[in-house]
C-alpha cells in the first residue's frame, strides 16, 4: 500500500491500551467507585424526557462553566471545556507550537504530551525528573533555557510517578518562562495544591484539570482547562465546535451538584493510597514510590513477569515496557479496600513462587 501518512509520523507508535478481560483493572487511574445511583437516576430521567438531543450541544458549555466558576473562584471566561483533557492537551499544542517548535515535557510523563506534539509536527523534548523521580525546579528551568520552547508541560501529581513541583517553584519558572507553561492537575483533588489562583498572576499559564479520576466520569470525557481571560481566548480559536456532549456536560454539572459525594470518596482513597504504600513497601522484592495521586508507581526484580503474574490472576496493571527510564516499574492504580489487599497478596505470592524457582 502506497504510504500516505505524514513521513515525520511514520514512526509513531499509536496508543493502546491494556487487556479488557480481567477481574480487576488497576492500569488507568480510573475511580474504583461508580457513579452514585440518584445521579444516573436523575440522568436517565432527563434522557427519556428530553426533547433536544437532535439538537447540536452547547459549544461553549455555557451551564456547566457557570458551575465550575462556584468550585474555582474564577469568571465564566477563564474556563474551556474538553472532550477529556486529553483533547484541550491536544488543542493547546495546536495552538502554540508551530512545526520544529520544542515542546519540553518531564521524564517519565505522561506519554501523550509528547505524542500530540509529534502531531502537532513540533519536536518534543525530555527533562528529566531524579533518580527518586522527584522534580528538580533548576533542571527545567535549565532546560528551558536551553531548548527555548514554545510550550513547557509541568504534571502535578505526575504521572506515572506520583511526584509533585511546589506551586512556588511553578510561579517562578512562569514568570522567568517566554513561553506557555502547561500545567496538568488531573490529579489534583488527591493532592489539593493548584495554580489555579494564580492564573491572572501569570498569564503564560494554562492549567488542566479532568473529571476522569476523582470524580469518577472516565467514561463520559469531560475535562477543563483554566488560564487568564486573554489566553482562553486565543485558545477558543482553536477550539473545535460541539467538542462536548450535551449528555456529558449535563453529567458534570450534576457530579459538581453532588461534590460532597466525591470528596468522601478521595478521602478514602487517599487513606486506602497510604494503606498501601505502606503495605507494598514492606514487601520483599517492591519499590514503591511516595504518590501525591490515586496510583503508586513501584519498581520490581521482573517488570513481565510479575506482570503475567497478576494478569493470570485477573489483576491488571501498567506495565512500562519498552521504557529506559521505566524498565521493571509498574502503575498500581488504587482500588477499595479489598482491593488493595487482593493486589498485596496477589503480588506476595508472585514474588515468592519467583524466588523459589
């Protein structure tokens, strides 16, 4: 077959993800806890008795944007919303990084960062985080410096590591930045530190923020992007029509309506996270790493093998194959409590049956 694709993007490998078969599904940071029951309840009351779906949805998701500037303190038109934050991700690459451009994203990261920058035609460029997979403000601020980018990505929880930058350290590297500072807080209800009121402070800065993880809407793709008055609206330019569904943003508005419910449902998550990271580091043959998010990033003998392992036992989990940085290290997402415990015996007897070999 004759080759169409760009040739820059001939070598990118496409995302995928894990086995779908399995008993338990800890791989992609996604909440152990289904929507509550009154909030589908309602949902599905206002999907039979709606007479607007053939109707295209808000494209500025005007209602849900009223509701967000409640939980954030800020107008109306410092908010985007996203099919995902993945997709806002995409469009502020799009936005500001022209073909060549550098965009300098941490290492290890999130993977799309670099990805959508391939896209976007720009060359990606790694920093890295320490041997502890800590940040170190002076190495980006070195980094910056020297590459001279066009966008700069800081995640905050990282992930895969759970590691976090002080908002100090991100206010000084804005300000000494000439470029846009990306700052990804998909994680952030576990941690609670943001830049989000600092935005008009420093107006090179776009956070991201997601209503995958904590609120616990994966599967229904919202996600929003906070930043001064003035950048929101070159990145609205960008910004495809109708991104969000009318379905989708209704179900936002109405989680943001229950927040009490998920704020419970962190608490325990956070509280299950130090459970098992202490639980995990006292195991024989696991690393694991301080997180600041709803996963633990831990280091194995095996990186396959306990992976297989757990797989046999229905237990999924994110290996980091094929990663330098990465190799032997899997993402253990947090589950409830019983959960955690099946992962922890699951993970002793992997280990121990592979010593006796």
């Amino acid at each position: 077959m004759k080759q169409y694709l760009r040739n820059d993007l001939r070598g990118l490998k496409p995302y995928k993800t894990g086995p779908k078969d399995c008993k338990l599904k800890l791989d992609s940071n996604e909440s152990p806890y289904p929507i509550r029951l009154e909030i589908r309840a309602q949902l599905a009351s206002e999907l039979l008795n709606s007479n607007d779906f053939h109707r295209y949805p808000d494209s500025d998701a005007d209602s849900l944007r009223d509701a967000l500037t409640k939980h954030l303190n800020v107008d109306r038109d410092n908010i985007l919303i996203g099919n995902g934050s993945d997709e806002l991700l995409h469009i502020i690459t799009t936005a500001f990084a022209s073909p060549r451009d550098k965009v300098l994203c941490p290492c290890p990261g999130f993977g799309m960062v670099s990805y959508y920058a391939r896209l976007a035609g720009a060359v990606p460029v790694d920093y890295y985080l320490d041997n502890e997979f800590q940040y170190q403000a002076e190495e980006i601020e070195l980094a910056a410096r020297i590459y001279n980018p066009k966008i700069l990505h800081i995640c905050t929880p990282n992930n895969p590591t759970g590691s976090v930058l002080p908002v100090s350290d991100i206010c000084r590297i804005a300000e000494n930045f000439d470029g846009i500072v990306v700052v990804d807080e998909a994680y952030y209800e576990f941690y609670g530190e943001s830049m989000v009121p600092y935005i008009n402070d420093y107006p090179n800065v776009a956070v991201l923020r997601t209503f995958s993880k904590a609120m616990g809407m994966a599967g229904l793709r919202v996600g929003y992007l906070v930043c001064s008055k003035d950048l929101a609206a070159e990145i609205y330019k960008v910004k495809p029509p109708y991104n969000c569904n009318s379905f989708s943003q209704r179900a936002a508005e109405l989680i943001l309506e229950h927040s009490e419910i998920f704020k419970k449902r962190t608490a325990e998550i956070i509280e299950a996270r130090v459970w098992l990271y202490q639980a995990l580091d006292g195991l024989r043959g696991v690393k694991p790493y301080p997180s600041h998010a709803n996963f633990i990033l831990v280091k194995v003998k095996d990186g396959r093998a306990v992976y297989e392992g757990l797989l046999e036992k229905g237990i999924l989990v994110r290996l980091f194959e094929g990663s330098e940085v990465l190799n032997n290290h899997l993402r253990i997402t947090i589950g409830r409590l019983e959960d955690n415990k099946f992962i922890l015996h699951s993970l002793a007897e992997i280990l121990t049956d592979m010593e006796e070999r």
